[in-house]
C-alpha cells in the first residue's frame, strides 16, 4: 500500500493561520537541505521543503514551500537523513509506513528501491499493527565521502520489549545491532540482546 497521492489537493496553508493545532513538529537538516513535518490535534500529517528523496511521500521530488497536506490517521511521524539522503517514517492505524531514500533497504520493505516517492507499508513480521509499535527511530551515521562509510537505519521498539531493525551500515558503525553480511538489512529483524 502507498499513500500520499494528492491528486486534486490543494496546498493547506491554514496551519500558519491557526486553524489547526499542531501537537508535534518534526524535522531535518543536513546544512542546506531541510525537511519539516507537522502533525496535527486531528491526527492530520502536513509537509513542507526539501523533497530530494521523496520523503515528504507526496509522488514527486519537488520541493514545497508552504505546509502541504499528506495523509490523515497519523499516530506519529520521525525524519532522518545521512548527508543528502533522507527518509521518514509514519504510523497509522494499520502499520508503520516509510518514504525517501531507500538504497539500502532502511525504508524497511524487503526490496533495495532507491527511492520512495509514496509512503509505503514497512514489512513487519507476524501482523504486527500499530498498538504493538511502542517507538520507531531513524538512525543516521554521517557519510565520510573518502572511506565511504556512513549507516542509516530504521529500528522499531515493540510493546514487548523486542528490537528491531533494517538499513545499512558500513561496518565501521556496527549500528544495526546484527551480524549482516552483506551490511543491508532490507526488512525488520530482531536485534537479540
């Protein structure tokens, strides 16, 4: 499943205007490029700037200069990057969604997509649904561009105490919490303490 076709949606504006209130703001810089998040009272999720990776889940790279509307039913939202490279995270009602860069399997959908330009549904293993979910966490290395290593990864702590995690990591960082080889992780796996 995906979401954020705005087809026909107009951009909402109204959030600056008072009209809406906001219960958490998220966001991410990385120096020049930066990406906020609004959630709104109503559980309604708005994003605005930097789309280089598709992470505000729009359907396109464009870059938005006001708060636009994205979904409804949002319980929570988290933004991460590594140099350019961003990716966020949202939770709805059926699951744990993510969006952006995806080249190492850190959007958590069993696949090495480059990009995801939608929010798309994370494979978590045994129905697990978002009362099980108790937090989620992007977690991002910065790139050293001359010895090519950085991580950026997703990890998602349950209700009953399990971890778990996907993305990548260059082994320098050892910050997905399990042995990979190669050092993607392309779905939720459980880190064992």
């Amino acid at each position: 499943p995906q979401l954020g076709d705005v087809t026909g949606v107009a951009n909402v504006s109204a959030l600056s205007g008072g009209a809406r209130a906001v219960s958490k703001i998220v966001g991410h810089t990385n120096g020049k490029l930066r990406t906020m998040f609004a959630l709104t009272s109503a559980n309604e999720l708005f994003g605005w700037g930097s789309n280089t990776n598709g992470q505000l889940g729009l359907g396109n790279i464009i870059t938005y200069k006001e708060p636009t509307f994205i979904t409804n039913g949002v319980y929570d939202v988290v933004v991460g990057g590594s140099g350019n490279n961003t990716t966020a995270a949202v939770l709805l009602s059926d699951g744990l969604y993510t969006a952006g860069y995806n080249e190492f399997g850190v959007c958590g959908t069993g696949v090495s997509t480059l990009n995801y330009l939608n929010f798309t549904k994370v494979l978590l293993p045994n129905n697990i649904g978002r009362g099980d979910i108790k937090q989620f966490k992007l977690n991002n290395v910065g790139m050293q561009s001359d010895l090519g290593q950085s991580a950026h990864t997703l990890q998602i702590l349950l209700t009953s105490g399990k971890l778990l995690t996907c993305g990548y990591d260059s082994a320098r960082f050892s910050v997905l919490g399990v042995d990979a080889v190669p050092q993607s992780i392309y779905y939720p796996s459980e880190i064992k303490l």
